[in-house]
C-alpha cells in the first residue's frame, strides 16, 4: 500500500462511521440503556479516522487497486469497531460479536442470538442500522457527502463496493449518480416505514423492519423473523424486497423517464420471470402443507422473494418443504437479484453473461470460422469481461467449496454444512434446518464471517487486499 491516499481514504470512511454512530448512541439514550456501548466504538473510529486523515498525500491520483484495497480495508475495519456495541454489551463473545456485526454490514442476516427479544433496543437498531448502512456502501454514502478524488477516477471505489458486473453512469457525474441512488434508498425506506405504521406497527419497529428490508438484510427485533406479522404487513415487505433486488440504475431511468431504456433492460425482464417461475413452482410445490390458499400465497410469495434478493426475512418455515421447492430456493440463493441493488449473491446480469457465452461457444464449435458478438443491456460485452466473468464463477465456487471444506470440521451433516456456508457466501441468512449460528465453532464463524465478506465484496477487492500485504 504505497500509495498514501489510501489511508487518506480510509480515514474519511472512518470518520463517516463515526458520525454514524451517533444515532445508536441517541436511541441508547432515549431508551435509557447502556450508551458506553456506542461511546468507545465512536471514539475510536474518531481518533482512527483522524489520525489516518491526517497524513499528507503528494498526489490524489487514484487507481482501481487502490479503490479494492480501500473498500476491502473500511468493511473489515468497520465490521471490527462495528461489532463492539454487542461485545461490551455483554451479549455475546467477541468472535460471536464479529460475526454479528459482519452479517450485518454485509446484509446477510444470519444470527448467533437465541433469543434477539431479549436484546437492547438500541442493541436492536444498531444490528438494523449496520444493515442500511452496508446496503449501499459506507463508502458511496462518503463518497456522495465528500470530494474523494479531484480526477473523478472514485468509480474504482464504487465498482469495487456496489455488487455486479459494472456499475456504469446513466447521469455524467459520480456524485450526482450517488446522490440519485441515495434519494432512492431513503424513499423506498421512507415509504416503506409509512406503509409499515398504516398496517398498525409502531414507529420504531417499522423502521427495524424498513432498515432490513431496503438493505436486503432480513436481521430483526423478533425471534420469529416476520412470522408474527399481519398478512397486509407481509406483502409489504414482500413488494419492497422486490423492488429492492431491481438495479437501482432502473430507477434513476424512470426519474428521467427514460421508459424505452427500462423495457429494454434484458436483467429487470429475467428477473421478474424468475420471480414468476418460483413463487408459482414453489406454490404448487407446497400449497398441501398449508390450511388454506391465502397462506400457502403468501409463503410462495414472501420466501421466494427473500431468498432471491439475499433478505432473509422468514414468515414460517421452509424446514418441511418438499425437496423440489427446496432446490429451487438453493438456486435462487446462489443466482440472486439484480446488479446495481442491495443484494448479494452471483447476480442474475452475470448469469445471463454465462448462458450468452456457452451460446457463443457451442455456436463457435458449429460454425468455427464466424464472429458471434456477446451484447448485454444493449452494449458489447468485451472479451475482458467475459474472462472476469468466468474467472469470477471459478473463484466463486471454488470459495464456497473451501469453506465448506472447513466448517465440515465441525461434524455437523453434510445438508447444515452447505446450508450454512451457501447461506453466508450468498449473504441470504435464510437457510434450512438452522435456526442461528451459535451452535458452530469459533473458527467456523470466523471463516464464515470472512465468506460473507467475500460474498458481498464480491471477491476481487478482498484478494487484491491481501495479494497487496504480502508484498
């Protein structure tokens, strides 16, 4: 790391926490609950932020592995001063704190916690606050409020934190797009919230719920996710989880109203078809296990949704379906939602880049001396890409076998084995036959955690990162 503006950087996204922190500490305080929880991690974020903000840099040139190196150093160093609320709470230990505060930044929504009831208030909105904050990206927040690189080379940073093939610009200017996509957010959550209160859940508990739901995060105050909700409630959450897994870029398209660009966007079309396909599939999968048709629906509804755009959340349990339902979840899990959302996992944009590629290939076999040309989304997909793409898969897989490989030393079956570790690098939460994660071992959860970083980073910036250290 020889190139000082990374610290820079990285004390900037530090001292955006920091300010961030401010409002658990708040809800500490009103709720007349333990603030020294929330006052050391701000401190120390603070005086780290400061120190590293501090040092003199010659030149604010920034280049994309330095962009991977900052984006993979802020979420570690976040999750680290993140998970101390919970350690100093005296709520769990501190491997089990990190892994909380980590599936938390990354969205993933699985828990240590027994019993969350039992949990602070304050301790309860920091595990949902955490979620919105690591649903867009500290460092697009920072990014949007702050001059980060006078060359306008900070789309590094947001390529190397926001999910997906590319992010791309629809508007001319970096911080102008980010400001676009912030409105977005903070409506959908905004709207949400209000949505929540009407169907006669309290102001506070809505936005827990909207904070989870927008960041795809699927962490919430209750022990039965969202099982106790009314029906009205549950399709709520059910459409802003869906409209929460559309590439954000689509909304700014209709704030331009640029309407023949979204109809032509190949993603958002294979996206609603794969919701389609498995709420129905599922449905006619599952529909025997319920009393009548309106709960059979809406568990259809709510858990393909969820799994799809790496919530979550759960409104019973999926532990008795049947095996076809259950693979067709496991490959909603892997696949995931949109680029350019909240959401983890694979990214349908890279699925459909795969299938165009073995079209490619099969028709090169058929026809070897003709040019067949990859287009997405109304561009050409470059040779490059679809290397990185491919390169991507291989690591992807290769991962989530290695962490299998690893968690397996715990001696549970081989099903919670790859529930576990699907679950966590796909940064779902929700998975089959584990209700939380206490029940595995320090090194798992450490290599859990890790997993979860690596599913919502998306791989790349954190193997940069340590390629990076070791020279």
């Amino acid at each position: 790391m020889k190139n000082k503006i990374i610290y820079k950087y990285v004390g900037r996204v530090l001292l955006t926490f920091a300010a961030l922190m401010i409002l658990p500490l708040i809800v500490s305080i009103v709720f007349k609950e333990n603030v020294i929880c929330f006052i050391v991690p701000l401190m120390l974020a603070l005086i780290i932020g400061l120190l590293l903000d501090r040092i003199k840099v010659e030149s604010q040139t920034l280049y994309a592995k330095d962009g991977f190196i900052i984006v993979s150093l802020s979420w570690i160093l976040i999750s680290i001063i993140g998970c101390l609320p919970f350690f100093i709470n005296k709520d769990c230990s501190l491997v089990d704190a990190f892994f909380e505060a980590v599936s938390s930044l990354t969205t993933t929504g699985s828990t240590i916690f027994n019993n969350v009831e039992k949990l602070n208030q304050s301790i309860l909105f920091h595990r949902c606050y955490m979620q919105l904050i690591g649903g867009m990206g500290v460092i697009t927040f920072v990014m949007a409020i702050v001059p980060m690189s006078k060359n306008d080379k900070s789309m590094h940073l947001l390529n190397a934190e926001m999910p997906g093939t590319s992010t791309g610009k629809i508007v001319p200017n970096t911080k102008k797009m980010l400001i676009y996509l912030y409105i977005i957010y903070f409506s959908l959550f905004g709207l949400e919230t209000l949505f929540l209160m009407k169907g006669n859940i309290d102001f506070f508990h809505s936005i827990l719920i909207s904070m989870a739901t927008v960041s795809t995060g699927g962490l919430t105050y209750l022990n039965d996710s969202l099982a106790s909700l009314s029906l009205y409630n549950k399709y709520v959450v059910s459409t802003f989880m869906f409209l929460s897994g559309i590439n954000f870029n689509i909304f700014i398209l209709l704030v331009l109203r640029k309407f023949k660009s979204i109809l032509k966007s190949q993603e958002l079309l294979a996206y609603i078809m794969i919701v389609a396909f498995s709420v129905t599939f599922v449905l006619l999968n599952t529909y025997k296990l319920y009393t009548n048709a309106s709960d059979a629906l809406v568990n259809s509804i709510f858990h393909s949704i969820s799994i799809i755009t790496s919530t979550g959340f759960s409104v019973g349990t999926i532990d008795t379906y049947p095996s076809a339902a259950k693979i067709i979840l496991l490959l909603l899990m892997l696949v995931s939602a949109c680029s350019g959302s909240t959401c983890g996992g694979f990214k349908i944009s890279r699925l459909i880049i795969c299938l165009k590629t073995i079209k490619r290939d099969i028709l090169k076999i058929i026809h070897p001396n003709s040019v067949h040309i990859i287009r997405f989304e109304g561009k050409r997909i470059e040779d490059d890409m679809v290397n990185s793409n491919s390169t991507f898969l291989f690591l992807y897989i290769m991962f989530v076998f290695v962490i299998m490989l690893i968690v397996s030393f715990d001696g549970f079956s081989l099903d919670t084995t790859i529930n576990a570790v699907f679950s966590t690098f796909a940064n779902t939460g929700l998975c089959f036959d584990i209700a939380n994660f206490s029940i595995f071992g320090s090194v798992s959860k450490i290599v859990l955690s890790i997993g979860m970083l690596l599913g919502r980073l998306e791989i790349f910036p954190i193997l940069v990162l340590f390629s990076d250290l070791k020279k």
